[in-house]
C-alpha cells in the first residue's frame, strides 16, 4: 500500500512558527486562538481532519472545542474522560500518541458516530502543555496510511507548547472577565434589594441581570403560594406569553418542588427529554434545552426558586451555580423584607382601626347614652350593612361628632 508522507523544509518551518508568534501576541479570544491552530495544523501537516480537545473547569473531561470540519453541533457536547481513547490517554500521560495506520484498531481507540472522521487510518495525538502539564489535545488524521516524520511530530509538539500559555492565559482572562460580570450583577442585586422599589419591580430586575451574565434565554423567579402548596411565576424577562401564563407547578409533584423541598439546586442538560420536567412541549416551541434551578433560601427556608435555560446544551459549572445561589439568596431576602414589612403595615392598620373604633364607641355612649357592647353592635351592624369596613363606619361616626360640635360653637 502507497504511504504519504508528511515533510517541512527549514522555510517551512520558519513561516509556521511565525504564524505562531503571531497568535502569541493577538488579542482573540479562546475559540479564536483554536481556529488559528486549526488552520496552522492542517496546513502543514496536510491533514485531513483536525480536532483541538481541551479540558473543562473540573479538569475531569476533555471538550471538543474546535474542528477542521463543520461539526457546530458537535463542539462543546464530545467528551472523553480523562484517559479514555487515544485522545484521553495522550492527555493523561503528557505524551504524544503517533499511529501510521489502522488507528481504529488500537485498543486505546474510542470511536464516536457523530465524527465520521475516527474511521481514518492515520492519527496523531498531540498534548497541548502548560507549565509542564497538559490542558488539551491536538489531533490530526489522514484517510490513508500516513508516515509522521520525527522532525513533523516535533515541529507540531512545540506549536502545542507555544500555544498552550496562549490558551491558558487566554481562558484565565475570560473567567476572570466573567468573574467580574458575576460581581457586577452581584451589586446590582444587593443594590435593588435595598431600594425602596417595590418587589415586583425588585424581582424584574434580578431577572434581566442574571439573564445577562449567565447568558441565558429565559430566567424567571418562582414563588411559593401563601398555602406553601404551589410555585407562582413572578418575574421573567422572556416575551413570551406561553411561557409567562403557564401554570403554577405542584410542590409534591414537580422538579421545582423539589427543590424547594430539599433546598439544593438541580439541573438539566435536556429539558426536552426529562420525563419530570412537566413542559416538554413548550420547551420545545420556546428553544429551551439545558436548565438550572436553585432554591430561594432564607432562615433555612425555601421561598421559591430561580432558573435559567440555555438555548444550546450547557453543562453548569460549580462557579455557575454557586453565583445563581448568591443571587437567589438575595433575592430571597427581598422577599422576605417585602413580606415582614406588610405584616408591619397590616400590624399598624389594625391598631389604628382599632383606636378609630373605641373613639367612635365612646362618642356613641356618650351621644345615646349606651352601653359599650351596644354602641360595639350598632357600628358593627352598620358595617355589615353597608359593606364597609368598621374603620370606614367609625370614620364616619367621628366626622358626624365634628360637625354637631361646630354647630354648637
């Protein structure tokens, strides 16, 4: 069987190399520096596919990030565990995997459906390494039978050193400019909950600012029924009216629920396909897949629940759902705040009411000379009567008292 060959010319390898420093020293972000190595690794090499794998936030898998080929569904949803497949193995040992012929055949090898390109025959498994340790993987396959030349593996194993502190350095810069928009939506929650706007307008803007920093489609904010019975939508930043009016959701029989009941978050890759989720089908027409929920907790108590949902698959990280909690938390606050101080109100109005009744009673006895149970049973009655409240009656009681009293000055 004919081989190919892979070879570079010292001009060959200059030009490369420059394309490298160039990368080293640009302003992309993380998706744009693997497009660029992509482009390099496959000029080169003349490889016929190309994949860049890099590890998530737990370290625990490797992510398909970037691709020769259109694999946009792809990207973001193959994972390999740490030493799975040859991809896995030459990201847990630090060391490249080289394979001229039949890669499929290797013990090692891990096939998945949706890269037809695994069926190749040649493969090259590149570590990317930063401070000596590896954080992805480059591979580079060939259809047919394909020889990698000594100074061909070198010359791509150094391009995955050189980039790797550019990856590295490039993700740090990302998470800590999502950190900040963390801590800026943070404030901003702590801010509204101390305003003095009213809750509705509280929760509306807790929505539209934790829509924003966790980029989420919809986020809403669910709160428990006065029984304690049911989860009530109170605030969404979605347009959508389906999703506004659906109904509220049973505490002993919904996801929700359950995390109320259990105070601790749960979340969803695929809303669409959970049998417990009870809104497949709107799910479905709104674009909804992946889902967060954490609980609104107080004192220990749950008050309600805040979600988010993702138009395309998303796995939450632990910093994710960690600032979802905080969020939630405050918000909880708000709630509470909102509840304590219209007992307060209610509290002081019915003092008030109370003191507008036993003034009106003292003028009743007084003007007709009753006892204080009758002149209790006369406002009373004419409360009934006239479907006013007993403040209302009392009210008007004192104001007849003011008038006769002008009338004899």
């Amino acid at each position: 069987m004919p081989k190919n060959k892979t070879s570079f010319s010292t001009a060959a390898e200059l030009k490369v190399l420059r394309k490298v420093v160039d990368i080293t020293t640009s302003e992309l972000d993380v998706d744009g520096v693997l497009s660029e190595i992509v482009k390099i690794v496959t000029d080169i090499a003349n490889a016929d596919s190309v994949f860049i794998y890099l590890f998530d936030g737990d370290k625990k898998h490797l992510v398909l990030r970037a691709s020769k080929t259109a694999h946009k569904k792809e990207l973001g949803k193959v994972l390999l565990k740490v030493g799975e497949g040859l991809t896995g193995w030459a990201a847990k040992n630090n060391k490249p995997v080289v394979i001229k012929e039949n890669a499929y055949q290797d013990p090692r090898f891990k096939a998945f459906e949706v890269l037809p390109e695994d069926k190749y025959e040649a493969f090259v498994a590149l570590p990317i390494v930063y401070k000596g340790k590896a954080i992805g993987v480059i591979n580079l396959q060939h259809k047919k039978v394909h020889e990698y030349p000594v100074n061909a593996i070198e010359l791509l194993a150094m391009i995955a050193r050189q980039v790797g502190g550019v990856i590295e350095h490039t993700r740090l810069y990302g998470e800590t400019h999502a950190k900040a928009l963390q801590f800026d939506t943070l404030v901003k929650v702590s801010q509204t909950i101390t305003s003095e706007k009213y809750l509705d307008e509280i929760l509306s803007l807790i929505v539209v600012v934790t829509a924003e920093m966790l980029n989420s489609k919809i986020c809403s904010i669910m709160l428990l029924d006065p029984k304690g019975q049911e989860l009530v939508i109170k605030a969404t930043q979605s347009l959508s009216d389906d999703y506004k009016k659906k109904p509220n959701l049973r505490v002993d029989t919904s996801l929700m629920g359950e995390v109320v009941k259990t105070r601790t978050s749960i979340s969803i890759e695929d809303v669409r396909r959970e049998k417990r989720y009870f809104y497949r089908e709107l799910a479905v027409k709104e674009g909804l897949t992946s889902m967060l929920a954490v609980p609104m907790i107080v004192k220990d108590r749950a008050v309600g629940v805040i979600n988010v949902y993702t138009k395309e698959p998303h796995s939450f990280s632990q910093d994710e759902i960690g600032v979802l909690q905080m969020v939630a938390n405050q918000a909880a606050v708000a709630v509470e705040n909102t509840k304590l101080m219209e007992e307060s109100l209610k509290a002081r109005e019915a003092l008030e009411t109370r003191k507008l009744v036993e003034r009106a009673k003292g003028a009743l006895m007084k003007m007709q000379n009753l006892s204080e149970e009758a002149a209790h049973r006369i406002i009373h009655k004419k409360s009934m009567d006239s479907c006013k409240s007993m403040k209302e009656i009392a009210e008007s009681i004192l104001l007849l008292v003011d008038i006769q009293n002008i009338g004899k000055v």
